[in-house]
C-alpha cells in the first residue's frame, strides 16, 4: 500500500474559496506522488472568533458544553468544502468531523485532552482510494459529548492521527514556514530554524510560539512522531522546520525567544488555601501555565487569556471565597528565552534580567525551568524586550 501521510491547514489557509482550492491542488499533486493523504483542517479565516463572539453577545460566561457545540460547527464547514473542491479536480474525497473519524478525547469542555483515537472508519476510506479530511480542534468524549481542544487543538488532532495511522510524516501547513528564533512580524531579521527537538519546541509553545501547538508536540514527543512545520504555499520541496529526536544542538544555549502579548496574572495572598483556589479555576476552565510562590509567600499564576472563557465569572467566584486576598490582572505578557542548558549560565541570566529591567522601567519576576527562562512583563513592554533580547543573545541590530 502507499504510505499514508497527514498535512494539517489552519484557518488562513483555508481563508476564502480561492485558498480552498490551491490546498486541495496541493492535496491533489501528493496524490500524485504516490501517498494516500489525510488532511486535517481548521475553520476558516476568523471564524471561530466570530462564533466566540456571538455567544459573548449572548451570555458573558458561555455554558461550556454549548460552546463547544457551537465551535466546532466552524471546522465542519471547511472540511466539506475541502471535499468538494477536491471532488473537483478529480479526487476522491470524504470529509468527518473528529468523532466520526475516531477522536476520542476526556470529559472537560473547551480545552479537551486526546485520550485514543480509533481511526477505523479513516483507514476503511484511505483503502478505498479516497483522500481523508478531519475537522481538527474537536473528538468526542466517552460521555458521548462533542468536545473542543482549546486553541491550536487542530495541530494535536494532525499528529495524534498521525501516531494512530502510522503515518510516514506530519506536515503542519500554516501561514509561515517554519520556526523562526523569535517571531518574524516583531524582529524582522529573525532566523529560521532548520531543526528542533522536542523539548525545545514544546517550551517554545508553552511561552507563546504559534507555530505549533504544545499539546500536539508533547503528543509527538510521546509517539516519536517526526513533525514539518511548512507554509502551505511555499516552494513543496521547502522543508520548513523539522521537530524530531535528537536533531542536535548548536552551540549557544540560547536557540530562540517566545512571548505572548495577552496573559493574565493571578496573586493569591500567603496562607490562603492553594487547593481552593486551583479547584475553582479548573471548575470555571481557566488552566495556569506558570506557577511560583506559595505557603510563605503569595502564590503567583499566569494563564493565557485567548482560552479563559469564563474569566469573569472565575473573577466575581474568587473574591466571594477570598475578598481581598486575590487579585487579578489581565495587562501582563510574557518574553521567554528558550535553550538548552540555560541554568548553567548564571552570567546569561543577569543579563536578561537586567536587559528586561531597563525596558521595563521595574523589575521583572523570572520563572526559570529546565529549558525556559520566563519573565512577566507588562503588555506594552514585550515587543520592545524581545527585540532588545534577540539583538543581545542572537544577534541583529536592536
């Protein structure tokens, strides 16, 4: 049998018809290179901010379950249209939501986790001669409930199926085509890289690298699945960035610069009960990324904004068990230097601190893990410290 490959199209790919059309030629020409084709897309353009922004008209904390329902109606309109354009150019095509094409994920609404996949039905149809197209983003729970995998959930459904099927590789097709060593549309002389591991890739999405979604590469670190982070409508022998095992490392400890503009931070008062505290954020989906602090001091979290749906509502909870021992912040942001053997480098970390200090105009707290070190900016101060950081530890004009 021809071997089975998965490419994965976001949301700008698929953005209008014409875009619609140039993906299923690019489906197509694999094809006719001899590989059976899964593809697995997002909704187009902005549509499921639109549909975000409909229920926030309607209600300002959503009910989860319903909200899941609404948005993953967004993926099921470009995967039938993928199918006809495909149709079109002569190709067997069917298109699936992710239950039909075996997602299986946990119970929790809105930011999902993947537990199997039983891709039967997917494997029946690829048999059959047919390009396969999976409404990524979203599964089933054993409950039986439509679920969605919270932002970037399309790039897990694509490697996850890629483990399931045993594909021969991944390609992760968006708008850039690659890794940069910090964002292009920030510091413009930025540089892509060739290869990454796993680890480094999951740090960089964990601090705010869009490229690629963190869940899918902690899945692909787990499954041993070789990703290619491409642009879709790149030169096809282009190899983008390749996340895989043990690509090797380059010699500076520094390999690239992650931020996030949108970040909120949460400060418990030394004393308070942790547990509560974390309990209520999980009921509400409002998950931490970052935590320091606690018994003796006050306990700092941060957490993404884009998937605190119900902040509002986890706000007006807190301070009915806490009063005025919470606070919350939603004017934070975040630039995390991401490398291998970064607490090794005592001399590298003063400067970062106080490189962040000057842009600033205050101290910055760092969060310091076994590849990342993370500091708390204020929002208006993180572009300006990523481009100062780049042109300090990578090079370029600051």
């Amino acid at each position: 049998m021809n071997p089975i490959v998965v490419h994965k199209y976001g949301g700008s790919s698929l953005a209008d018809l014409d875009r619609v059309r140039a993906v299923a030629r690019r489906i197509a020409d694999t094809v006719a290179d001899g590989r059976r084709v899964v593809a697995v897309v997002s909704a187009m353009g902005k549509t499921t901010d639109e549909l975000l922004a409909r229920a926030k008209g309607l209600a300002a904390n959503p009910n989860p379950r319903e909200l899941d329902m609404l948005l993953s109606t967004g993926e099921r309109v470009s995967t039938a249209l993928l199918a006809i354009a495909l149709g079109e150019l002569g190709v067997l095509a069917v298109s699936f939501t992710g239950s039909q094409s075996g997602v299986i994920t946990n119970t929790r609404h809105n930011r999902a986790r993947i537990i199997e996949v039983r891709p039967y039905r997917v494997l029946d149809e690829l048999d059959a001669g047919k390009v396969v197209i999976i409404a990524g983003y979203q599964g089933v729970s054993y409950a039986r409930e439509i679920t969605t995998l919270g932002r970037g959930g399309t790039d897990t459904t694509a490697v996850a199926m890629a483990a399931a099927l045993g594909a021969e590789y991944c390609e992760i097709c968006s708008d850039v085509d690659g890794v940069y060593t910090a964002d292009p549309r920030v510091v413009p002389e930025a540089r892509r890289l060739d290869a990454l591991d796993h680890d480094a890739m999951v740090a960089l999405a964990r601090h705010g690298s869009r490229v690629l979604n963190q869940d899918c590469v902690e899945y692909a670190s787990r499954r041993g699945v070789a990703i290619f982070a491409k642009s879709t409508f790149g030169p096809r022998d282009d190899a983008g960035t390749v996340v895989r095992v043990n690509p090797g490392h380059e010699g500076s400890p520094v390999t690239a610069i992650a931020h996030r503009v949108r970040l909120g931070e949460l400060t418990l008062a030394a004393g308070q009960d942790a547990g509560v505290l974390l309990e209520e954020m999980d009921r509400l989906g409002v998950y931490a990324e970052t935590m320091s602090g606690g018994g003796d001091e006050a306990l700092r979290l941060s957490f993404p904004l884009d998937d605190a749906h119900r902040l509002e509502a986890l706000q007006t909870r807190l301070g009915e068990v806490f009063g005025a021992a919470v606070s919350t912040r939603t004017d934070r942001g975040s630039v995390t230097v991401v490398g291998h053997g970064l607490g090794d480098e005592p001399a590298l970390l003063r400067r970062v601190l106080a490189t962040a200090r000057e842009v600033a105009q205050a101290p910055c707290p760092l969060h310091l893990g076994p590849l990342a070190a993370a500091l708390t900016v204020p929002g208006p101060a993180v572009e300006p410290l990523v481009r100062r950081l780049h042109a300090e530890l990578l090079g370029g004009p600051q």
